[in-house]
C-alpha cells in the first residue's frame, strides 16, 4: 500500500481541492471516493488516514480521500459541486494515474454520508451537477455507495426539542443551507432527502449505523435503506451493536474487510 497526498483537483471559491490516494497493492483495484464527516464545518481529507483509510487500502480498494468546501464560507450545493468534480477529475485522469475508473464507488462518514449518498443519487442532474474542475465530459456518476452513520433527511436530523437543542447546540442541517433553522426552508430540506432522490436504478448501497449513535439515530439509516428496498435497488443495513457515532467499532478489522469485500464484490 502507498500513498500519495495533497493532488489538486480543482480550486473552487478561492480554495484549492485536494485529495490522497491511498493506492491498494492489487493492481486493478477497485477505487472508492471517501468523504470526511465534521459536520460540514470541520474536517480533512486526511482524518482517519491511519485506523480507516490505509487499511482499506490493504484489503484491496484503491481509496481517494477528498476535501470539500466547509460553512460557513460555503454552503449547500457547493459541497455536492466540489465531490462530482473530484469524480469527473479521478475519471479524466484515471489512466495516467493508473487506476480503474470506469467504475467508481463513495464512502462517506457522518456528514460526509450525506453528501456521498446524495452524489450517488443524483447522476447527470443539471440542478447539482456544477462546474468545479472542469471535465465535463466526463460522468460523475458512482457505482456503488457506503453510507456511514449519516443524515438522511435534513428536516427530521435537524429538527430537535429545546433540551436536545441544548444538549447538541450545533445546526449542523441548517448551517449547511445557510440559514439560522432548517425549518426556514422546509420544503427544500424535504427535496434533499435522500429518500425522496430514491430510484430503481440507484447504484448499491452499503448502509451501516451503530445502535447506541446519539448524535444521528439509526433511524435515519434505516430510512434511507427502507426507501431503497421498496423502490427495488440493491441495498444492506448492518446496525452495529454498541456502537456509537464514529465509533471504533467502524474501524475493526471484521468491518473495514467486510466494507472492502463488498466494494470489490459490486464494482469488479
């Protein structure tokens, strides 16, 4: 396994993009797109790179961790433009690289999950597409999606009774959209559902969640893996017992192989 940091892939908004390759030793190997979580407010491509990223790596999937535009000097839908610009970048240049892309898979964590999951939902949309990094002659379109412990529905992960609100004083939904309560814009809080973006012809996804995450519910895993199965598409919930959110548990040898054998299984 090696690695290779800091390639730019695009400057968007005065911020230049990067992301690392973590390369699997497999040549040929499958290759996943991986999104930080943070909230939308904190992050780097490199979290995780010890306990999550390189060992993905070692089971065999290519990973290429990116960085994306963080609120508040950002807001939604720059993020989504900055993750398909990433994948157009990684197709474009994919033979010079030496990596297969011609099909591609995004795994995200936390708020990352959403993002990843929304990207994976959302093929040849003119409304999310964007401009970033150019390349637009080439698909942003992923194969497969590992949603992590994330937000499904921004109305209902950031609507919370006063004591929650205390409890978890960051509107995490809301400063993604850049206003003061996602309530404000209900309507287009339920357009960005995950599940209302649900159709037949949804990539696979790997949805998993820990039964004790205190900051998003597995319900919101649930939803999202409900609204797949009856649509027809190809999808799994594993709910990690005692696991909270960004638990180790996510880390383990027993997930990180699982996750990786199901990437290899659904983009090979």
């Amino acid at each position: 396994m090696t690695v290779e940091n800091d390639l730019v892939f695009a400057t968007a908004g005065g911020t230049e993009l990067g992301l690392d390759l973590y390369r699997a030793p497999q040549p040929g190997a499958p290759v996943v797109m991986y999104v930080h979580g943070g909230g939308w407010r904190h992050g780097d491509k490199a979290d995780g790179s010890a306990e999550r990223l390189a060992p993905m790596a070692a089971y065999g999937v290519t990973v290429a961790s990116v960085n994306y535009r963080l609120v508040p000097g950002a807001v939604f839908p720059d993020q989504l433009h900055d993750l398909k610009g990433a994948v157009r970048w990684l197709r474009a240049h994919g033979a010079d690289l030496g990596l297969a892309t011609a099909r591609i898979g995004v795994w995200g964590a936390s708020a990352g999950a959403y993002l990843g999951s929304l990207l994976a939902l959302t093929p040849g949309d003119a409304d999310f597409e964007g401009t970033v990094g150019g390349n637009l002659d080439q698909s942003s379109a992923v194969q497969a999606a590992v949603h992590w412990f994330g937000q499904s529905d921004l109305l209902v992960s950031g609507s919370r009774s006063e004591l929650e609100a205390r409890i978890l004083p960051f509107a995490f939904e809301a400063d993604l959209l850049g206003v003061p309560d996602v309530a404000d814009v209900a309507d287009r809080a339920r357009e960005l559902s995950l599940p209302s973006r649900v159709r037949p012809q949804a990539p696979p996804f790997l949805i998993a969640h820990g039964d004790r995450d205190r900051v998003i519910p597995p319900s919101e895993g649930e939803a999202l893996h409900r609204a797949l199965s009856r649509a027809g598409a190809n999808t799994r919930f594993d709910l990690l017992g005692g696991a909270g959110h960004e638990g180790a548990e996510f880390d383990r040898p027993d997930s990180l192989a699982m996750t990786a054998a199901w990437l290899r299984a659904v983009l090979c």
